[in-house]
C-alpha cells in the first residue's frame, strides 16, 4: 500500500554512549599491551607473546566457554545439535566477526552509513534495523553497504540505555518506522538480531495498528524463547531473556490479546544450532512463523551469512516486484 510521503523527522540516533565505551576499551588494551611489551622487552620472548594474546584476544576463551555450553545444552534440544567439529569452526568464525565488530565497526565506524544515504524513494519498501543486546547500529554496516549498492532505503536504531529495560526501547522503534514509512509511503520491513527481535515484538504488542505500520519482521538469532545464557544476566533486559521468565510470559500473553490467531504469521526467524548466545536452538523459533535454520553459524556471524542476507533483501525486493505487477493489473494498490 502506498501512502502520500509526510514530513521525514529526524533521527534519534545521533549519539551512542556504547560506542564510547568501547572505544575506551578498545584504547585501554592497546595501552595496556604497550605496557607489557615494555616491560617484557628484554624478558622472554614467549612471556610476552602470551600477555599480548591474552589481552587481545582473551574474549576467546569465554567464546570457547559458551560453545561447550552449547554442545551440552543442544543435545536436548528438538533441533538437531550439531557435531564438535562443527563448533570448533564456529568458534573460529566468532573469534573473528566478532573482533570486528566490537573493535572496529561499532566504536569507530557506527556513523560510517547514515540513514539519509538513500534518497526518498516512493514505491520502494525500505528496512529497518533493529541490533542486539550490546550493539549499536555499527553492527549492521555491511548490511548498510549492500542496501547503499542496491538504493534501498533503510533506517535504523541505537537501542540505549544499553542495560534498560526492553520496553524503553519501543519508543526508539516506533520512530525508525515512522522514519522508514515516510522514505517511500509504505510499510517497511524490520530486520532484527538478537535482543531486537524481542524490541520488535515489545513494539508490535504496544502499538495495535503494527500490522498495518510494517510488513514483516525477520529475526536473525533472536530469543524468543528467552535463551540458556540469561540466568547468568544481572541486568534488566539480560534478565528478560531468561527461558520461561516474568517478562517474556507476559510479552507472549499481550501478543496474544492483539492478535489471538496467526500471532506470528508475519515473522522470519533464522536460526542456528551453533549459536552461542541463544541457545537451545530451538529458542530462536516462532510457532506459526517461516522458521529458518542454518547450521553450523555462530551468533554475531549469523547477522552476516550471505543465505540469510540475501534470501531477505530479496524478500523486500520481491515485496516491491509484486505489489507494482498487481498495480499494473488491477490499477490499484495492493494492501499489505
């Protein structure tokens, strides 16, 4: 459906105190491997090399802890675990994408791609970008460059406060859909990962006209079912991703209310049975929704999986390609 284009507001995004805090943490452990070295200069060579290793790539070993988790947990899980040798490569994978980005793409490159990039673009179906638990927009940069390449327009969100509540980042959905909408007339479509498949849900449960605000929410990892790691959270919107807890029940129950059949028909959820932050696997899931799985993918490495990439901006692509042959057809809009 194509609606007249109103006033673009402006962006609500325009600092992040995460990316601050990382930078800082990414200054203190280069400060402190020069420290080291220093001081080790002279000393034995292996000793140093291991301070170094260890201050910069320490994450690892926590990594590797998670991943042992996910092998014991997965084996009771309806989606099939996967094999040692396939966590071993997965970890590796984690290692990486996530050096890059929480060292690189979210302190330092998060303003690389504004949202303005793409011009207004009536017709077109525009995505919103919804990050996770510990990310800013940063995180979806790669996302960004395709749909820069492809000139689609998107939006997207620094969910903050950083360790709030979920429910305070509705108001910051709310507006990057209202940005999305008024790119091009129409409803957008959300893409989440992580934490912010639940910001989407939270969203849709408080604003009774989401299903004609957006077209679909695709998930990328998200606990829907809260995951095995949330026990350990001690933070507000770490504890609401705890498996069967207060707030996802509740969340659930409102969702219900506002749409009592076919809750989810309109979601994607993607997920993977080496994830390690959201696991069982099968927590990632939606009853009702088009679930997706892909093997062998880690958490942050899911976001940027070239299937899950591009089987969804072909989706929004294909939103576009199908409403203007109905139009050509029928010489009316189709309604979402």
């Amino acid at each position: 459906m194509t609606l007249p284009l109103p006033a673009i507001p402006a962006p609500t995004h325009r600092a992040s105190r995460l990316a601050r805090l990382q930078q800082c943490t990414v200054v203190l452990t280069a400060i402190l491997v020069a420290v080291w070295l220093a001081w080790f200069w002279n000393g034995p060579g292996a000793v140093a090399a291991a301070g170094v290793l260890l201050l910069v790539f320490g994450y690892a070993l926590v990594l590797a802890l998670e991943f042992v988790a996910v092998h014991r947990v997965n084996r009771g899980d309806a989606v099939a675990a996967a094999g040692r040798l396939t966590l071993a490569q997965a970890w590796w994978q984690e290692v990486r994408v996530a050096l890059q980005v929480f060292s690189w793409r979210q302190p330092f490159l998060w303003r690389r791609c504004p949202d303005e990039a793409v011009p207004p673009a009536p017709g077109l179906t525009a995505v919103v970008l919804v990050h996770g638990f510990v990310c800013n927009r940063g995180l979806w940069l790669p996302w960004m460059r395709e749909l820069l390449r492809r000139g689609m327009p998107y939006t997207s969100v620094n969910l903050e406060p950083v360790f709030g509540s979920i429910d305070d980042y509705i108001p910051l959905v709310d507006d990057a859909v209202r940005r999305a909408q008024a790119l091009t007339g129409r409803p957008p479509v959300l893409v989440c990962h992580s934490m912010g498949g639940l910001a989407a849900r939270a969203w849709c449960a408080a604003t009774p006209d989401a299903h004609a605000r957006v077209r679909r929410v695709i998930t990328i990892g998200s606990p829907h079912h809260g995951t095995w790691l949330g026990r350990f959270s001690r933070m507000p919107n770490g504890r609401q991703m705890c498996q069967q807890g207060a707030w996802l029940v509740d969340l659930q129950s409102r969702e219900a209310a506002l749409a009592p059949a076919n809750t989810y028909a309109r979601f994607t959820c993607w997920y993977s049975n080496a994830d390690n932050i959201v696991f069982p696997a099968s927590t990632a899931m939606l009853p009702g929704a088009d679930n997706r799985h892909v093997p062998g993918v880690a958490h942050v490495a899911l976001a940027f999986h070239p299937r899950v990439m591009a089987e969804t901006l072909a989706w929004v692509a294909s939103v576009r390609d199908a409403d203007t042959s109905y139009q050509e057809a029928n010489g009316r809009p189709l309604r979402p």
